[in-house]
C-alpha cells in the first residue's frame, strides 16, 4: 500500500499568529543570585581559560634532555661493571630517554630497595608518573623531596620544582574542566588529596571550599579555607582571603536566620538580644553590624514600636542594600530554588514576600520584573498567549518594577529588561490589531484541510482498483482548483505556509499511487526468478557445473535486486527487497559451504601439519637446556628459516581464504622467532 503524507495541523482560532514578517527581540535576562563581593563562580571561569593557555605547553619537568644519561656507557660489559644501585640507575635513565616509563619504574624500584632515600630515583620516579599522567602518585614521589630538613642538590631542587610546577598546571587545567562535567564529590576527594601532598598550592583549597559551597556545606568550606590561610607558604592567598569572606557572609546569614524571623514578627527587642548568640567571629561582619544598629533604631527612642516600613535606615545605598539582602534571604532562596526547577509561578509568590519586606530593594524589583517578563515571553513563544490585555498590563507592571531596579548601578540587566519589556509591548499592541483577521483566514484554511482528510480517509481504507485510483485523483484535483483560489486571498505567512505544505502533499499522494505499481512489480519478478533457480538446484546441487551455475544465476539476481532497492521510491518495498535479498545472500552461502567441504579436508591436513612443527619447535626453544652455543643458535635460525620456505609453499597450495589467513599469521610468527635467533648470533 503506498505511504501517503498526512494533512497539515488544524490551526487554532484562538492562537495569535507568532510567525510574522518582525519579530520582537526578546532579551535574555539573567535571573540568578547577586553577588555582593566575590563572584567565585566568575574567577573559576576566569581561571579555566587561563589554564586552557597554559595546558600543552610542556614545561622543563618533562624534557628528555633534563634527565642526566651518561651516554657513554652504551654496551652490556659497561653497564654491568656498575654498582648494583648505579646499574638499575642507569638502566633507568635510558628508559626514560625512551619514555618507557614503566620499564623504568621497575628498575627505580629496585635502586630505592637498595637506598629508599635516593633523591634523584624519588625525583625519576615523579618524572615516570608524570609521563604517565599519574599525577598523585607524582605528587607522593616528589612529597619526601620537599622536606625542608631534606637537602638537595641544587640542580636537582631545580627539577624537582620546575616538575611541581608542570603537575600543578596539569592538574589545575584537568580539575577546572572536570568542575563543569563531572561529579563534584569525586573532585573534593580528589582535592583532599592533592591539599596533603602540596599544601602549598593555594588553588587545591580554593576549588574544594567552593565545591562544598555550592553543595550547601558552607562550614566545610570555611574550615577548608581557614585551614589554607594558616600556611605561611602560600604565595597567592589574596582569592583565598576573598572567598573567605564571601563563606561567612553566607554562615553569618544562615546564623541571623532566626533574628530574622523575629524581626519579620515585630519582635525588635528580642532579635537583638538573640544576635548576641552569634559566634563572635562574625560579629564584625558588615551585615552583623547593619542589623544590630537598625534592630537598636527600631527597638529604642522614637521609633520603638514603628513597623520597618515607617522607619528610614540611616546609612548609604550599598548599605541599605546588603541589609534588605539579609532580611529577605530566605525568600529569595526559596525563589531561586523554584526558579531553576521551571516553577515561575511559586518563584514570583516568593519574591512578592520578599518585596512586602523590602520594597524598595532593587534586586527583589528587577527579579519581580525579570519574572513577569520571561512568563509572558515563554507563553508568546509556546503559543498560548491569548489575553492580550491582560498581558499588556502585566508588562506593564513588570517596567515599573525594572525601573526600581535599575536603580543598582553595578548591574546592566535591569536597562536590558526595560529595553525588552518595551519591544514586546510594542509588538503585542500592534498584533492584537491582527487576531480578528486572522481567525477569519484560519476557518477558511482548516475548512480545506478537513476535505483534505476526508479524501485521505477514503484512500487509506483501501484503492482496490484503477478506477478507485481515478475518483481519488479527481477529488484531489478539484480540491486543489478551490484551494488556489482561496490562496491569494491570505496576507498571513502562517496560512501561507500551511497552503503550500496542501498542496504539495495532494501531489505526493498521487505520485505515490503512481509508484505502488512499479514497485510491486520489481518484488513479484524478483521472487519468482529465486523460485526458478531453487526449482533447478533440486536436480543440479550435486554435480560441480550445477553448483557454479546454481551461484552464478544467485548472483546475477543479488546484483539485480541491489539495483532494484535503489530505484523503487517506498521504504515498504525497499524493505521487502533488502529481505529478499538476505535470502539470496543465505542461498548463497549454502550453496558455497557445499562446493567448500570437497577441498576443506586438504587444507585442514596441511594446517595440522604446519601447526603440530611450530608447537614442537617453540617447546624445544623455550627449554633452556636447548641452546646452549653459538652453534645451537645458528642451527635453530637455520631450522626456522627452513619453516618459512615450507610454510610459503603450503600457502600456495591450500584453497580456503581461511586457511591461507591462518598460515599468514603463522608465518609472521616464525619470522618473528627467526629474527630473534639471529639477533642473538
């Protein structure tokens, strides 16, 4: 049955057209979290591309020639005239000239049985791995180097900091990659890791204080960074210091959270006295000391008893907004958690809290906006905007609260929110001059599509004769002449692309009743010609010309049925074809395996015999007592040489592409065999 293409959609009266020839830019505004001191997230990112400029540069650590090789120690006799200790040394040196570096770690392995405080084998050791990209067995050979108690040759200290130095590029450039695509968790341990092995290195503590952070475990981060700080050693502690600051920001917030709760109920007096609770390592926080002065405005003098609204806080901009910040953290949390999860409607509830208690916040403002902006957007785009003046005003209401957040300086997304805003708003006012057109064009184009699919529907019942072919053709004719005359009358681009997808749709079916024929045609005369050919291997399989004739006629039509899949236009009938062709394919391969068998006991008997020599010459070499001179070694390079010749004459023989692959393979493993003996002559 032919495969026939389906009726465009139905269009909705009550869509608006969204495919017009202007669309409205629509701004992509950032609604996260805002940063008050420190972006980590931003210095991370900063950090990554700094590293991806450093990463495939190698550093000196890693240069052949920075490895001392006495290259003049090049024979067997020299090197075994070394100490033990020198020899395995030595040994070493050359297989890292070779970058065989897990040749060479054995041969270090046995110098530090011999001395385990060697500092250039420690030293090697760290280079292997390295060259490996085991980067903390590297770091755990290198640790004993770096004891300050533990002195080095000056060349050699050189070295060892100069391969620190590349392993920390290594590791900072794999670690920053790994941040943004893998588990983090796997990463801290990771970190853990590398902070005992190279304390030192203030980027190990850093990523892992941020790592925490960003899993909610603000105390382990601060432990972390606090502990980093300590070291004397550090040379860049300055981001350290500032992502200190940033963590306890964050613990002084989870800390004043129930301060917070109490000044939200009016409770002035006794969220003060409970801020004297707070661990005194955050007391001089700059949010600690903001609320303490506004909670002590608003429970004294005056002002005892306002609510916060009444009561103008005394300070300056940047103040009045890391105060606002805290007093709706919470709510803005919760926001933010409901705004990653899609859910816009319980993340504008949240944020509507949070103005009730900061109303002229800029951010709590610019999020509000940003929220009302996205949700009228997102409806535009999946086209379920319907109540244009309900959205106007919303728009409307949502510049109002960008305005108030434009008011922070240190962001431009508010301008790009208003900007936004403003081309929509534009834009609905001018589309909603065209739903009522539209709706008239789209009655007269679903019309045509439902007599479109009632023809369809018939089609699809079953053509049972070339008249039938005829009917639906004529009804499809017809449908077209109405439908061309309907066309120029639509100036809508949406109608006018569901017209011309009709149209090309009433073609394709009547091109593909056309092709049902062809194609049916192709598969019957293929089957019968495969009947024919297995109606005359009954009586001719058994001699050899019936054999070649039965595979040469198999063939024939393989090649004729590949043809006829490339040119019949179903995917139905170039299913059955390929099916049919497998069938020849296995025809065959039954016919291939019986004119095999005739001349497969021959080459399994020279096989047998090529393999039982190689197994009895390979038992009797790897038997010491077998070569014991010179003269062994020359008469067991003579023997395989004399196997190769035999096995080159077999290969001429046998008839099987099998057998001729397995003495292949055979050949090369004597050749193999013979190459050494004569290297040992």
């Amino acid at each position: 049955m032919a495969k026939f293409v389906d009726a465009p959609t139905l269009r909705k009266e009550e869509t608006p057209p969204l495919v017009f020839d202007e669309r409205p830019k629509i701004e992509d505004i950032k609604l996260e979290e805002k940063k008050f001191e420190f972006n980590y997230l931003d210095e991370i990112k900063k950090m990554s591309e700094k590293a991806k400029g450093a990463e495939g540069k190698p550093g000196p650590g890693l240069r052949v020639t920075d490895v001392d090789i006495d290259m003049a120690l090049t024979t067997v006799d020299q090197v075994k005239a070394l100490r033990p200790e020198e020899r395995h040394l030595q040994q070493a040196r050359l297989l890292i000239n070779q970058k065989k570096y897990r040749e060479a770690l054995t041969e270090l392995g046995q110098v530090l049985a011999i001395n385990p405080t060697h500092h250039e084998a420690h030293y090697l050791v760290a280079l292997c791995h390295t060259g490996l990209n085991r980067e903390m067995e590297a770091l755990k050979a290198l640790y004993p180097l770096r004891d300050k108690d533990t002195p080095l040759d000056p060349r050699l200290e050189t070295r060892v900091y100069t391969l620190l130095g590349e392993l920390r590029t290594r590791l900072q450039f794999r670690l920053l990659l790994q941040f943004f695509i893998v588990n983090r968790e796997t990463i801290a341990r990771e970190l853990a890791g590398f902070i005992n092995l190279d304390p030192d290195f203030e980027f190990y503590p850093f990523l892992l204080a941020i790592i925490y952070l960003e899993s909610g475990r603000p105390q382990e981060a601060h432990d972390c960074v606090t502990k980093a700080l300590q070291n004397p050693l550090l040379k860049n502690p300055q981001q350290l210091g500032l992502l200190k600051i940033e963590i306890e920001r964050r613990l002084l917030g989870e800390l004043l959270a129930g301060v917070v709760r109490l000044y939200r109920k009016g409770a002035f007096g006794k969220a003060r006295k409970d801020m004297a609770g707070v661990d005194v390592r955050f007391r001089d926080a700059r949010e600690y000391r903001l609320l303490d002065a506004y909670l002590q405005t608003l429970s004294t003098g005056i002002f005892r008893k306002k609510v916060p609204s009444d009561v103008e806080f005394q300070g300056s901009a940047k103040d009045r907004e890391v105060l606002q910040s805290l007093i709706v953290r919470e709510d803005i949390a919760r926001s933010l958690l409901y705004l990653q999860r899609g859910d816009l409607d319980k993340a504008e509830r949240e944020l509507g809290v949070a103005k009730n208690y900061a109303a002229s916040y800029p951010y709590v403002n610019f999020m509000l906006g940003g929220l009302k902006y996205r949700k009228i957007t997102l409806l535009f785009m999946a086209r379920k905007l319907t109540d244009f003046d309900a959205a106007i005003a919303e728009l409307k209401e949502a510049r109002n609260l960008a305005e108030i957040g434009a008011r922070d300086k240190s962001s431009d997304e508010p301008k790009k929110l208003i900007q936004g805003i403003d081309d929509v708003l534009t834009f609905l006012n001018r589309l909603k001059q065209d739903v009522e057109r539209f709706k008239v064009e789209v009655r007269q184009v679903n019309e045509t599509i439902m007599e479109f699919s009632k023809i369809m529907e018939s089609a699809k019942a079953g053509i049972t004769s070339l008249e039938m072919l005829h009917d639906v053709a004529g009804c499809m004719k017809a449908l077209q002449k109405r439908a061309q005359a309907i066309q120029p009358k639509l100036t809508f681009q949406d109608n006018k692309k569901v017209f011309a997808q009709l149209m090309a749709a009433i073609k394709a079916n009547m091109t593909a009743l056309e092709t049902t024929q062809r194609d049916s045609a192709a598969i019957q005369q293929a089957s019968q010609e495969l009947q024919s050919i297995r109606e005359y291997a009954k009586s001719h399989i058994s001699t050899e010309q019936g054999r070649e004739d039965i595979i040469e006629r198999l063939e024939s039509l393989q090649q004729q049925v590949t043809t006829d899949i490339a040119t019949v236009k179903s995917e139905q009938a170039k299913e059955s074809l390929k099916k049919l062709k497998d069938i020849i394919a296995r025809d065959i391969e039954e016919v291939s395996k019986i004119r095999r068998k005739v001349i497969e006991g021959g080459d399994n008997e020279i096989l047998n015999k090529d393999f039982q020599f190689f197994k009895t010459m390979v038992d009797r070499l790897n038997d010491r007592k077998t070569i014991k001179s010179r003269q062994d070694l020359q008469m067991w390079a003579e023997v395989s040489s004399g196997f190769i010749r035999m096995i080159e004459e077999d290969k001429s023989k046998v008839f099987s592409y099998e057998a001729k692959d397995a003495l292949s393979k055979l050949l090369e493993r004597v050749r193999d065999i013979n190459r050494q003996l004569e290297r040992n002559l």
